[in-house]
C-alpha cells in the first residue's frame, strides 16, 4: 500500500510541475509581442534651453529686439522692359525734296534742342525765294497806282466843287481808289505769305541761293540717321535723324488681368534689372492701359523712371515689383530661424541665460529676413546670431 501511494503522488507532482513549468513561459512569449506591437513613442521637445553664465556660447551669440517694418500685404510681381518715353521721341524730316548737303551729327551723339542735324539745297527753295521778291514787287506797284488814284481823286474833287467836271468822273475816281486800296492788301498779304514761308523753312527773306538746316526739335540722343551726305531725298513724310530724350524713360509691363486691381495711376513700383544684379530701382506708375490684351490677358502698365546717367536703355529687361496693402509687422534676419522637425523656431530671451524656443508663422522673404505673422512681437528680445549652440542642447 505504501509504495502505490507514493507513485501516485510522485506522478501528480510531476503533472503539476508540468503545468506549472509551461505557463509562465506561454505568458512571456505574448508579453514580447505586446511589446514588439506598441508603437515606439516619438522624443519631446523641450521648450527651454539654460545655460551658465560663463558658457563660452555665450559669447558666440547676438541677440536683438524684434523690430517693426512696413510691408506689402498684397504685391504683384511681373516681367518688365524699358522703353524709351513717346512723348519724348521727335523725328527730323526735310520739307521739300533736295539733296542733303551735308549730314552734322552721327549715330549716338547728345544733341541740344534746336542744333543743326544737316542741311538741304532745294529748286523749291529758290521757287520762294523768287516768289518772295515778285510779291514784294507787286505791293510796290499796288502803292504807286494807290498814290496815283488818290491824286486823281483828289483832283476831280477839287473840280466837281467848282462845277468843272462831272459826278459821274468823281464817282468813277473814288471806285479806281477803292480798288487801288484792296490791290495794296491784297499785295502785301501775298508778300506776308512768302516772308513766312521762307521763315518756316529757316531762310531769310530777299537773300538767294540759301540751304535749309534742319534743327533739332529736342535734346537728347540721336538713335536713327537714314541720309548722307550727296543724297537726293523726294520724300518728305520720312524722317531722316530720330532723337530720343532718354533723360526720363518708361518701365513697360505686362499685368495679368486678376492682378490690374492692385494697380494705380502714382503708386511706386520697384525695378530689378538683369544689367544690375542686386540693385532695386524705383519708378510711379504713369499710364494703364484702357483695354486688355485678348491673347494674353494681360493689361499694359507704364511707369516712368528718372534716368539722368543714361545707365537705363531701351530694352533692357528685367521684373517689376508691385506692392500694395502697407502693414507695420514684426520682423527678424534669416539667422535667428532654426528648423526642428519641419517647425521654424526662433529663440526667444526669457532671462540672462534662459532661452524659449518660439515657434513662428513667417511670410515671404523681405530684406534678409521675414515678416512674422504669429509668435513674436516687436520689442521680444531673440537670439539672432548662434542660435545653433541652443538648437543643439534641445
């Protein structure tokens, strides 16, 4: 009986160490599973940043305040070409057909305003001056017959009071004087008439065998000669010298349509020119077109630009700048923005070695820094210069 008793017992233990032995290993094996599926928790970031105050960065960094600028809301940038003013461009033609004697400037010469381009001889010229000379002739003739019909007339008066000759004479001698009279004026303006036609071509009236000069009808550059000297020109309607004044010039751009609201007459433009990388030039919107561009979609804008130097030419390219909507905002340099997990922070100053990392909302780059549209205000002191020694201690 009691050896029965023992197996028994010995193979119940054994079962139960079994059991027991196969749990706890069942039970560590989820627990790594568990474990393996848990997503793995992502680093915090810690807001402050101390340091002590013999820290050699310390001496590394700047720090300033926050300062306010005026800036655009609302701006519209466009392509943008120089041209010279129109109502600044005079063309030189020859009145009357000729050979052009000699030509007195070249392509690209300064020229003041009535100086002499070249000279013109002409048949023409001396059709007026011959003109000039038979007019001057008739108003001669015109007064000696006036002279005569006065003395007549005079005369038979004179007789008629003493009953010597008719009324019928007298009546008669009043008419020729009459007509005497309007011969005279009629002379005289025909002789005004050729005066001033040999005056408007530059000539002086009675001299012959005189060339016409051609002047200059304003200062500036000579940018078209299309004669020379010994030429024979017939046309007249075609300008031989173009002068362009360049002392002022037009900024011309191509504005889409959504954008032309934002535009108006005497608002200031800024000017980048591919000739001047780096330089901003400013111009006042004179002109905007009346009508729209049907291929495009775009409406022309001119605005005038001061050009004393002569450094602006025609055709010159370049982007023109349209600001509007003038806000005061704050604003910080590029240095003091660090980047962390795709946030833009700036370091702001809490107390002599304490620092917050401030996260900012920044508009688009002006002058070497942002605007901020959110997280800071003028006057917050920051961290503008070595920020990354903060940025590592994060």
């Amino acid at each position: 009986m009691a050896i029965r008793f023992t197996l028994i017992s010995t193979t119940i233990l054994a079962i139960s160490f079994a059991a027991g032995c196969g749990k706890p290993a069942e039970t560590k094996a989820e627990g790594k599973e568990a474990k393996a599926a848990a997503p793995a928790a992502k680093p915090t970031l810690k807001n402050e940043v101390s340091m002590s105050a013999d820290a050699p960065e310390l001496a590394q960094m700047k720090f300033e305040d926050v300062r306010s600028i005026e800036v655009a809301l609302d701006e519209v940038t466009a392509t943008a070409r120089i041209e010279a003013n129109p109502n600044r461009v005079g063309h030189a033609m020859i009145p009357v057909p000729g050979r052009i004697s000699n030509v007195l400037v070249k392509l690209g010469d300064s020229v003041q305003k009535g100086q002499p381009l070249l000279s013109v001889e002409s048949a023409t010229i001396a059709e007026f001056e011959t003109a000039f000379v038979q007019s001057e002739s008739a108003v001669r003739q015109s007064q000696i017959a006036l002279s005569k019909s006065e003395t007549d007339l005079a005369r038979l008066t004179d007789l008629f009071e003493h009953q010597a000759v008719a009324e019928k004479e007298v009546l008669s001698a009043r008419t020729t004087n009459a007509l005497s009279k309007a011969a005279v004026e009629q002379a005289q303006s025909s002789r005004d008439q050729a005066r001033r036609r040999l005056e408007l071509l530059g000539l002086k009236a009675g001299k012959f065998n005189q060339r016409i000069v051609i002047e200059s009808p304003l200062a500036g550059k000579v940018m078209e000669v299309n004669v020379v000297d010994g030429e024979f020109r017939n046309e007249i309607n075609s300008p031989v010298v173009t002068i362009t004044d360049l002392s002022r010039v037009w900024v011309s751009s191509e504005v889409p349509e959504s954008k032309i609201r934002q535009f108006r007459v005497g608002g200031v433009v800024q000017l980048d020119l591919i000739a001047y990388p780096g330089e901003s030039f400013r111009a006042r919107i004179t002109r905007i077109a009346d009508a729209v561009n049907n291929e495009t979609r775009t409406i022309k804008v001119n605005a005038e630009l001061d050009n004393p130097a002569g450094r602006y030419r025609p055709d010159m390219f370049g982007s023109l700048h349209y600001a509007d909507n003038i806000s005061s905002m704050p604003w910080i340099p590029e240095s003091a923005v660090i980047r962390i997990n795709g946030k833009d922070l700036v370091f702001s100053v809490v107390a002599p070695g304490r620092f917050m990392a401030t996260p900012v909302e920044l508009g688009r780059p002006h002058e070497g820094g942002f605007p901020v549209l959110n997280g800071l205000k003028a006057g917050d002191r920051i961290v503008t210069q070595g920020a990354i020694y903060l940025k590592a201690a994060l």
